[in-house]
C-alpha cells in the first residue's frame, strides 16, 4: 500500500508529521549574518502552515563559504538565535533542518572579503577569481562541517542538509568541468568524491544519531562537461554504501552558471537585472538571457532524473523540483519516494499543506513566473502576495 502523505513518517532517528519538506530558499532576511525577527517569521508560517519539516538556508561552515555577508555563518554569536529559531518551529509542530554548507566558487569574494575557493583556480562567469583549494583548505573546511554541525545540534536542529549540489563547493569538486586537479582530490569519479564523501562522514560522527543527516545532491549541473547521470548515479551508490545518510535529496543546475535549470519557467532578466550595480546593469541587459535561459516548465521536472537514482539505490530519496500538486505527491510516493521537498509553492502558499490535508486545496498557486528569485536581496517572498515591501497591486503580474 503506498505511503500515505498527512502520516507520521521517519527520517533516520526523527519522527516528521507528514511527508512534505520545505525545501531550503535562501531567506535574505538576515543583514547582519544572524538570526532575525524577520527570519523566524518566514519559519513560523511555513511550520503553522502544516509542512513536517522546514529548512534553514544557508549556514555557512565558513566565514569565506558565505554566499554573501548576510549570509548566517555558524559560529558561537549566532547560536542564541538559531536556538530561538528553532523554537518556534518546533512549536508550530514541524522539524527543523539547517542547510549546512560552503560556497566555494558560488561566493561573494567582495563581500566576504576574502578570495572564493574552486576545486581549480580560474574565473567565475562573472568574471571573479576563483583560488584552487589547497589540500590545507580541504583540511580546515572539513573541520569546519564537524564544528558546523556540532552547532547546529546545539541549536535545536533535528536535521542537517549538506550542501552537495548547485556547484557549491562540494558539487564542484564532483564537477569534471570545475575539478581539473591532478592530486588524490581530482581526475576520476572516486578521487573528486574524496572530499565530498569525507565531510559526510565528518559530519555523521559529530551528531552520532542524535540528528538526521542528509545530502542535497545534483543530478546534473545543467551545463556542458558538468556532472551528468552517468556519474551522478554512481555518487549516490558510494554514499548510499558510506552508510552515514538518512536520506538524499535530489537536485539539479548550477548557482554559478546556469540557475534557471533548477527553477524551470520564465526567466525574470528585468528584475533580476534591476539588482545589479550600474556598471554590471548594461552588460546584463544584452547577455543575461546567457545566464538565465529559460526552460518549459514541467511538474516535477526532475522526476524522471530521480527515477533512474531510484531504481539505482535502496535508501530513502527526497524529490524536489517542481511539485505543486497533491496528486504529485502521492504519485511520488507510490513510486518509493520517501518524501518530497518544496519550495516556491510554499513561498507563494506556506499554508498550502493544511489546505491540502483539509481538503480545500488540491494545487499550489504558483504561476512560476521566478520574480521571487530577485527577491533574495531584500527578504525573500512571492511577489504576488501582498505584504511589506510588496509592489502596487497593477505591478505585480
């Protein structure tokens, strides 16, 4: 009998009310790289909202790993906030999951700061300097995720997410096209898993079973020469005999050169132009469709991906990616999947589970038109939900 999605289920030592994850959006909320009022509100809706677990994004490993300064960064001055985060959504009655991770060549060298590290020195396609990690950086990053996620189960936190897709710096170094090194770090499949593989591992034993552990992983990087099923698959069979994941969550594109692949529909170039400074505000006017084409979107795109890594593994798979309708999910389970993550329908609905258990919902409201991604840099949101800062009611279609 197939799983049935309003019912209690498992995930590795914690007990969530139901099967829908929220999956990790980067808040923009914190401008002083902590916790804030406005971040434990973005929470608290999407817990009362009836989700079984929410996810906290991004907590930085690192001060350098820091996608940008307002970025949280796990360290002692942030702990009495996430505890107090974490509060709250336990007392909405969902879990709670910190996405855990460092940027690598996804960084913000400018505002961090300091250089961003690449498996491979190079340039970004934004034409940022990337510094190829040395072995001694290896070394004090993978420190840095036994300290990170020590924290976290202080915090409160009942699971950890590991950042391993979107061509942070552990999906770059799984990346044939970013990881060119000679060393034990690069070259063939279980070489460029080194270092993946042994922060898992870092991590597992740092929270013991206290904490679910699980990876966010990529599929495919969505770019030329990037990592492709073919690999991908056979990443999850050697974290799958590792033993030290709950679960993985199944992803897709890159953060450095192609967003739109894990989004899927219409590319908001206008808005996400509007961002930029002036002096990068031209050249983007006349080749960011380059960085931001755009792709049908699909319901559940990346279902049949997901399918080949479910006939592949035997542990529990989370589907992410496009899913916004009850029957979605229930077809995800039928299929074996454990859980399903979503994101941009709970932005636009963080109530949409409870209407989906009352019976008065059957599909989100999300029209995915992607004007939410902009929003990153000043809180993230829907824009066609009304609220502080929203747009007058004859801009926002």
């Amino acid at each position: 009998m197939p799983a049935q999605v309003f019912e209690p289920a498992k995930l590795g030592p914690v007990t969530l009310r139901n099967r829908i994850i929220k999956a990790a959006t980067f808040e923009g909320v914190m401008p002083d790289g902590l916790v804030s009022d406005k971040l434990v509100d973005f929470h608290r809706q999407v817990a009362s909202g009836g989700v079984g677990m929410t996810t906290v994004a991004y907590l930085a490993v690192s001060p350098e790993g820091r996608t940008d300064k307002r970025c949280i960064w796990l360290r002692p001055e942030a702990l009495d906030g996430l505890r107090r985060l974490t509060d709250e959504i336990h007392r909405h009655g969902a879990a709670a999951a910190a996405q855990i991770g460092h940027a690598g060549p996804v960084a913000n060298s400018r505002s961090n700061g300091a250089p961003s590290l690449a498996p491979s020195s190079g340039f970004s396609p934004m034409g940022t300097r990337l510094r190829g990690a040395t072995e001694k950086d290896i070394n004090r990053i993978t420190e840095d995720y036994g300290r990170g996620a020590t924290m976290a189960l202080e915090a409160g936190f009942d699971c950890i997410e590991i950042h391993i897709g979107h061509n942070y710096l552990l999906s770059a170094f799984l990346s044939p096209k970013l990881n060119r090194r000679s060393d034990r770090f690069g070259g063939d499949l279980e070489n460029r898993a080194r270092f993946p593989r042994r922060v898992v591992e870092v991590v597992r034993h740092a929270v013991g079973d206290r904490m679910a552990v699980t990876a966010k992983l990529n599929m495919s990087d969505g770019v030329p020469g990037g990592l492709w099923l073919d690999e991908s698959i056979e990443i999850g069979r050697l974290l799958e005999s590792d033993g030290y994941l709950d679960a993985l969550e199944l992803t897709g594109g890159s953060s450095l050169a192609n967003p739109m692949y894990l989004f899927r529909g219409e590319a908001p170039l206008q808005e996400f132009g509007a961002t930029l400074s002036p002096a990068l505000r031209l050249g983007f006017r006349f080749f960011g469709h380059r960085f931001l084409p755009s792709y049908p979107f699909e319901e559940a795109f990346f279902l049949p991906y997901a399918r080949q890594f479910r006939h592949a593994l035997t542990m529990p798979l989370i589907l992410l990616g496009g899913v916004n309708r009850l029957d979605t999910i229930e077809h995800a389970l039928s299929e074996n999947f454990t859980f399903v993550a979503m994101a941009r329908a709970l932005l636009r609905e963080p109530d949409l589970v409870d209407k989906m258990r009352a019976g008065t919902s059957t599909e989100s409201l999300c029209i995915h038109c992607n004007k939410c991604m902009p929003t990153i840099y000043r809180g993230t949101r829907c824009v066609l939900v009304p609220g502080p800062g929203a747009p007058p009611e004859r801009d926002r279609h």
